[in-house]
C-alpha cells in the first residue's frame, strides 16, 4: 500500500476539498486532509489493476475545472507541502 497526496497549486483559485467531493461522486474513495489542505489516495493492488490508473487520472482531469474557487488559506498554510513527517 502507498499513500499519494496532492493539494491545489493555488488554493485562493481550486478549492481541493471540492475535487475530493467531485472524485467520490465518482466512486474514488479519497480522504481529506488539513494543514495544509490536501486530499489523499491509498493506492492498494485494487489499483493496479489495468486501466485504474488512466480512469484516475481521467476523472481528475474532468473535475478539476468545475471546483468554485476557495476561500485563500493564511499564508504558512498555502506554502507548504503536503509530506510525512
């Protein structure tokens, strides 16, 4: 099993909680994270199988415009990257 994690570029421009809202509509079982705000994927061998990876990045591509802009996150926040500690 592997965690990936990823969080808006530019939080004031894609809210990433509402790509995690659009991608479970979608059957994607992602869970939210805060500080920084991120959402994240366990990858397990259901993934792996073939075509799993393209219909993800497929629906991703297809979500990610339609997310309303987020309310811009105090600046530590918006400047740190989502890592294990």
């Amino acid at each position: 099993m592997s965690v990936v994690c990823f969080a808006a570029e530019d939080p004031a421009r894609l809210n990433i909680f509402n790509v995690g809202d659009a991608m479970t509509n979608r059957g994607w079982s992602l869970a939210s994270l805060q500080f920084p705000a991120a959402i994240h994927i366990c990858v397990t061998m259901v993934h792996t199988r073939e075509g799993v990876d393209a219909k993800f990045v497929s629906d991703l591509r297809d979500v990610r415009p339609r997310p309303s802009p987020a309310t811009p996150l105090p600046a530590p926040l918006a400047t740190r990257e989502c890592t294990a500690r």
